[in-house]
C-alpha cells in the first residue's frame, strides 16, 4: 500500500500534463498551438508529473518505509487520498476523446465534469475514496471523544458523518439514473451534456449524421434542412427519427423522384444569421430545395439572451466561482436539485420570467431587421437555382393561444415579404403539448412530432412535386 501510493498520485498528475499538452489555445503564439500563458501551464503540470513519478520510483527502489510502518493510519489515509486522485485522472482519459479541452474546465472550477459513461463512474470512485477517508477521520475522533467523556463532540461528529455517508449513496444514486435513464433537459445540465456525448455522431463536416457528399447523378432530387437544435434533433436518440430522415423515407417510397436525398445541416445553439453563413458553406451540394426549420429563438441575432439570465451562466469571472455554481458544476445531485428548483420558481407566477423572446417579435423595427437576414437566406437560395421553403416549427402552439398567435403573426410578416412560407396550421391537432416534449423537463420536439412534420413537408413537397422537377432541370451549370 505504501509502495503503490506515489504512484497513483503519479499517474494522476501525468493524466493532467497530457491533457494540457493536447489542448490548443484560441490565440496560439508557440508551436502555432498554444498561448504564452498556457506554456506555462504546460511546463508547471510536466515538472509535477516528473518529481512525481521521480519521487514514487525513489520509493519504491528504498522499499517500505519503517515511518509506514509504525503508522498503519497514515499510511491508509494517504492510499485513500492517491486512489481518489488517480480514479479522477483516469475520468479524465475518457474524455480527452471527447473534449480534448475538457482540462480547461478545471480553472473555472469544474473538477468532476466528466460526460462518458466510464468518466462520471470513474469520478464517483474518486468521490467515494475521498468521503471513505473522511468517514474514517471523523469516526475515529468520535470514538475517541467518546472515550474522554466528550459526549457531545461524539455526537455531532457522528452527525456529519452521517450526513456525509448520505451525500456519497445520493450522489452515486443519482449518477447511476443519470446514465441508465438519460435524457437531456433543456438546460446544459450533467445529463444534457452526456446526452449529446453519447448520441452525437458528427460527420466530418460537424454535422449530425452520415456524410455530405457532391452531386454525381444529375436527376437527384437534393434537399438541404437548415436549422437549430430542433432540425438537428435533440432529444431523438436515433438519427433515423429526425424530421429530415422520415422525409426523406416518405419521398422514397412514393417513387415520384427517381432520387431523393435530403442533407440535414441542423447545429444546436444557432440562429438565422448562422443559418445564412451555413448555406452559403454548403452551397456545392446543389440542392434542388432549401428548407429553413424556423423556431421562435432564432431572432437571439438581435436580442442574445443575456450571459446572467442563461441557467449556469456566469457573467463575470469571479461569479464562475459562486458555491451554487461550483457545487452544481461537481457534482450531478447539486445539479439536478437545482434544476428543479429553478423549474419550481418558473412555477411561481411573481417569479416567473416572460418569454425573453416574445416581446420581439411584437417590436416592428426588430422584426423587420430579423426578417431582412430571413429574405438573405431565400434570396442565397435562389441565387444557386434552388427553390426556399421557411417552415416555423414550434409544438408550443398547441400549449398556449398566446404563441398560436405569434406564430400567425410572423407568417403573415413574412408573407408581407413575399419569403415563402409553409405553415404548419394545424398538423399537430390530436396531440397534447406533452405528448410532443421530450420529456417534462425539455421542450425539443420528441420522436413523435418529428414523424409528424416529416410527414407534412413530404405531403407540400409531392403536391408541388412538378415544380421542383422543373428547378432541377432548369438548374446552371456549376
């Protein structure tokens, strides 16, 4: 045991130096890769991995100590420590897969962040050791207080060992149904985060899905999806359920189109002037159709949500390292309990906020701006022969009269533009609001709602099917 403790501390510092050295800085000055002040981050976590490593092997060639010896207690509290630390280097393997920046995290003050699977258990294992060694701690003294007569010391050590003996099964409780039942939830919380790891499969252009590729048979029908979150499918665990693949399966099976392909370009967390640079990114795929999955968020161009107001955000540096925020950041059972209780505010109508995007589109001057980068994106469309469709998406409908109007008043306005639109209506009639959310605590749309809108562009295309033949072979030179 005493042997083998240098060592684990060895192989969690050499963890931390190889994440440092993967990493890459925004602003590169050495090796085109890192940033001066990184340097010497790099340089401070290889000379503590190297005395380390130097110190462990000095040990081990000494053989045990005579101070370990006589020191059984010691020599336990310093092996609980080195396991804790070396379970914790090894959740950060697992993620430099992922996130080669995920060591990054560590100077905002997220020391167990890990998303794969292996990584929050392997954290947890670190947790346990750690709590192991306090219980011991506190346990012994306890015993001992109770020996002098000390009673009450006794008592109210036993307490907090209690109370962290409940922490460590709550918080592995909650890690466990966290893996088992995953499931993102509208916010970037630990589950959210490792939905996207475990579900994500980019392509090599970064979108979700299998690969882009250049026309080569000229009577294909090419369809290009742009959109957000909801286009890029949230909350779907199988890709095959997306809007875009039931479409995609609707129009093969009719057989009006010899070829029908449709590429889902869909990126979370983008609005419409993402949406134009992407079309322009993508314009060799020649599509024959651009379709623009609107949500009501898209307008954040013009009115970003503010850093403070976002769930975790944190708008200056120090704020980063408030107690809530570092303790939901470390741990999934501080930060599930504070989603639900920022989901409980919202429930209290004196703190619930408005829609931080409803306002908007009331304001004529900021909807007019909005719709001008929507008219650049029908006109990009148009300018590479191929025909637009804008089609607002928003399941919300159905849960409040308040965006049903909404939602008619900015068809209207793009109209009034002459951007062509195909509303929804009433597709999602027989449906309940919760029986289209992903779950109660995320609204994305869910398997069931992308099957329905899948199914509603598939009709609009067929019944305009001549048409779109007619762009494709009308189509320019390329």
């Amino acid at each position: 045991m005493a042997l083998l403790t240098p060592w684990l501390w060895a192989f969690a510092l050499g963890c931390v130096a190889l994440g440092t050295l993967l990493n890459e800085s925004f602003n590169p000055a050495v090796l085109n890769r890192y940033s001066l002040p990184w340097v010497a981050v790099i340089l401070a976590s290889v000379l503590s991995f190297a005395v380390a490593t130097a110190l462990a092997a000095r040990q081990s060639l000494a053989g045990s100590r005579a101070l370990d010896a006589g020191d059984l207690s010691g020599a336990r509290y310093r092996f609980l420590f080195g396991t804790a630390a070396a379970g914790w280097g090894a959740s950060l393997l697992t993620q430099y897969r992922v996130d080669p920046f995920h060591v990054r995290r560590l100077f905002v003050g997220e020391f167990f962040g890990a998303t794969q699977t292996a990584g929050v258990l392997l954290e947890y294992l670190a947790q346990v050791s750690l709590g192991l060694a306090m219980l011991h701690f506190l346990i012994s003294r306890a015993f001992n207080a109770k020996a002098r007569g000390a009673y009450r010391v006794a008592g109210g050590l036993v307490i907090v060992a209690s109370i962290a003996a409940t922490y460590l099964i709550a918080e592995g409780a909650t890690r466990v149904a966290n893996i088992v039942w995953l499931q993102p939830q509208g916010e970037p919380t630990k589950p959210t985060r490792m939905w996207h790891v475990r579900y994500e499969a980019p392509n090599s252009l970064g979108f979700r899905g299998g690969e882009f590729e250049q026309r080569t048979q000229p009577d294909e029908f090419r369809i290009l999806v742009l959109g957000d979150s909801i286009t890029y499918g949230t909350g779907v665990t199988n890709p095959a359920d997306r809007f875009t693949s039931v479409l995609a399966e609707q129009l093969g099976r009719t057989g009006q189109f010899r070829h029908a392909r449709v590429f889902n370009a869909g990126v979370k967390g983008t609005h419409s002037v993402d949406h134009l640079q992407t079309l322009g990114q993508l314009s060799w795929l020649q599509p024959d159709l651009v379709i623009l999955a609107y949500y009501f968020n898209d307008i954040e161009h013009l009115v970003p949500l503010p850093l403070g107001d976002t769930p975790f955000g944190a708008p200056s540096f120090w704020s980063r390292f408030r107690l809530h925020r570092v303790l939901m950041l470390n741990s999934h059972l501080f930060d599930q309990l504070l989603l639900r209780y920022r989901r409980a505010r919202r429930m209290n109508p004196e703190a619930a906020r408005p829609d931080h995007f409803f306002a908007s589109y009331a304001n004529p001057d900021l909807l007019s701006r909005h719709l001008d980068v929507l008219e650049e994106i029908f006109a990009k469309a148009q300018s590479f022969g191929a025909a637009f469709r804008l089609v607002p998406f928003d399941i919300a409908v159905r849960h409040d009269d308040r965006y049903e109007a909404r939602y008619q008043r900015f068809v209207e306005a793009c109209l009034g533009r002459r951007i062509s639109v195909w509303p929804m209506g009433r597709v999602f009639d027989g449906f309940s609001y919760w029986d289209l959310r992903v779950s109660r605590w995320d609204g994305h749309p869910n398997e069931q709602a992308h099957h329905v809108v899948g199914r509603f562009l598939a009709e609009r295309i067929l019944a305009e099917a001549t048409m779109f033949r007619r762009a494709g072979e009308a189509r320019p030179a390329w």
